[in-house]
C-alpha cells in the first residue's frame, strides 16, 4: 500500500462515517451499548497513539527525555486551560528548548 | 434574548472556535511533511478527510515506518466517532439531498461543540454553518502554510514538531479524562497494551489492538 492509496482510503472512509451519521435511522443512538461503545474507543485510540508516539522509536519502547518533556508541557498548559493552539507550541517549544540543550 | 442575538452570538461562537482550532492546521501540515508526506498529500486530507484526530493518527503512524493498513484502520475508528456525531445533529440540521451530502463534510468535534452549545435549532444550524466555514478555510489555508514551511525548514526534529501529534491528541482527550476515573482507566489501560504490544507488532496494530480494552470496560 503506497502512502497514497491511504491518504484516498482515509479520506473516502472518514467521509462515509460522517454521511452514515447524518443518514442513518434515528433509533440506532437509542442503543445505550452504541452510545457507550462510540464513547470509549476514541478514547482508548488516543490514549495509544499518545503513548506509541512518545515512548517508541521504531516500533521499540524508547525513552526520548524532549518528546517526554514537550508531553508534560502540553499537561501543564492543559491545566492551566490553555487554549488548543498554545498546548501544541508549548509541547514543540519545551521539546526542542530540551533537545537543543542535551544536543 | 431575541432570535437575532441567538443568531449572532452562534455565529461569535463558530468563528471564534473555527478561526482558533483551525490554526493548529499549521501543526498538521508540519507534523505530516515531517512524517514524510508530501505537500500534495498533506493538502488532499485537510480538505477531504477534514477530522484532525484522524489526520494525525495517520500521519504519525506513517512517520513510525507503520505498517499503513494498521495506520489507515486506525484513523478510520478515530473517525467514527464523526458518525455519532452526524446521530445527534441530524434533527437540529434536518438537510436533505445535495446540501446533506455537503452537510455531512462537516460533522466533526467543532461544529458539533459549538451546534450543540446554542439555545434554539436556528442558532445550532447558524453555529454550524459558521464554524464549518471558519475552520474549513484556515486549517486548509495553515495545512499548506505549515507543510511548506516545514518542507523548506530541514530537520523538523530540531523544532520539537514530534511532539505535536500527541499533544494534539492529549488536548482532545482532556475533557474526557478530565470528569471521568473510569475514562482515565481505560486510557491508562490502552497506553499499556500499546506500549506492551509495540516490540512484537508492526507498528500501528499495537494501537489497534489496544481498542479491545474497551471491550473489558463493556463487559464489567
């Protein structure tokens, strides 16, 4: 599979999810399984790719101080609730300020 | 309130968000030419995936040497939280035919927020038009300024753009972790089947296969 056929798989597939929300039988979200299905597996989704692409390097567990530091940062701005587009400098900016000073 | 101030706070609302999420489009464009994307490429699923999450989860899964069928599945479950999405705004839109069809294009986290948020079905549709329209354009217009930047820059390491993805994806979370110890469970739980899966699996499957932790929250 070339990078893109998944970019046309991606695009068509995201597409066809949001069409077959707005078109399907109104009933199906009555389903307290479906709701709660729908609700959980983002989050187990994010909460994985979080972790691969922080703590591994290809595909091994791997400890990277920067990209560790640059995660807190993004934390920290999230508790401070900072908005969406400040967490992602802040976790760029205290990655490279880490990267540049252990070189 | 009348239905003019309903109106015009739901269109205060869609550009504030719109104009504000889509600026992170610069991040997108930058993280996808440093996973290794082409410009061409990372412009193409700005404008015709349009849903971040999933974006970025193909993008970094790309830039992981993954395996892309894994990464490719694993932004379309992300994606289909867009299809509860489109459940819940189907009665406040109430579009049919070619406009349902464009409708639909729209039905991510943003406009579903901000739809959600408003007092009467009228500002929900206001709201939705208008931070469709604000978003679409800039994180389009900051997807290519990014990915330019970024192709022109070299080594995209040096600007700690690495860490971009998962901060983006950890902001997403937040408000789910934030009022739930069950929610933060299961992430903990699905970082650790990842992480764990990670040396005996191409990369992007360990990612997969941590959704089956949700089957154990279902069950219990």
């Amino acid at each position: 599979m070339t990078l893109w056929w998944a970019v046309v798989a991606v695009c068509a597939g995201c597409y066809a999810l949001k069409l077959a929300g707005l078109a399907a039988p109104r009933r199906l979200l009555d389903h307290p399984r479906v709701r709660r299905f729908a609700e959980l597996v983002p989050v187990a989704l994010l909460a994985a790719l979080i972790a691969v692409q922080v703590f591994t390097e290809q595909g091994r567990p791997a400890f990277d101080p920067a990209r560790t530091a640059g995660l807190l940062a993004a934390v920290v701005a999230l508790l401070l609730r900072a908005p969406f587009l400040v967490v992602l400098i802040a976790a760029a900016a205290v990655t490279a300020l880490v990267r540049g000073v252990l070189g | 309130m009348d239905r003019t101030t309903h109106r015009s706070a739901a269109v205060r609302d869609g550009l504030g968000v719109g104009l504000a999420v889509g600026l992170s489009g610069l991040a997108f464009g930058a993280s996808a030419v440093t996973a290794g994307l082409s410009v061409p490429q990372a412009c193409v699923l700005s404008l015709l995936a349009f849903t971040g999450a999933s974006q970025f989860a193909l993008t970094g899964a790309a830039g992981a040497g993954g395996d892309l069928v894994a990464a490719s599945l694993g932004a379309l479950l992300l994606g289909g939280r867009n299809t509860l999405y489109g459940l819940r705004l189907a009665d406040l839109l109430r579009v049919r035919g070619p406009r349902r069809l464009l409708a639909a294009h729209g039905v991510i986290d943003e406009t579903t927020a901000v739809a959600l948020a408003q007092p009467t079905q009228e500002a929900a549709r206001t709201g939705f038009v208008t931070t469709f329209a604000a978003l679409y354009l800039t994180w389009n217009l900051t997807t290519l300024g990014g990915a330019l930047g970024t192709s022109s820059l070299g080594d995209p390491g040096v600007l700690g753009l690495d860490a971009v993805g998962p901060a983006a994806f950890l902001a997403i979370l937040w408000p789910r972790l934030a009022g739930s110890a069950e929610l933060r469970g299961l992430a903990a739980g699905a970082a650790a089947v990842a992480l764990c899966a990670s040396p005996f699996l191409p990369p992007g499957v360990p990612v997969l296969l941590s959704a089956t932790t949700v089957l154990v929250v279902l069950v219990r």
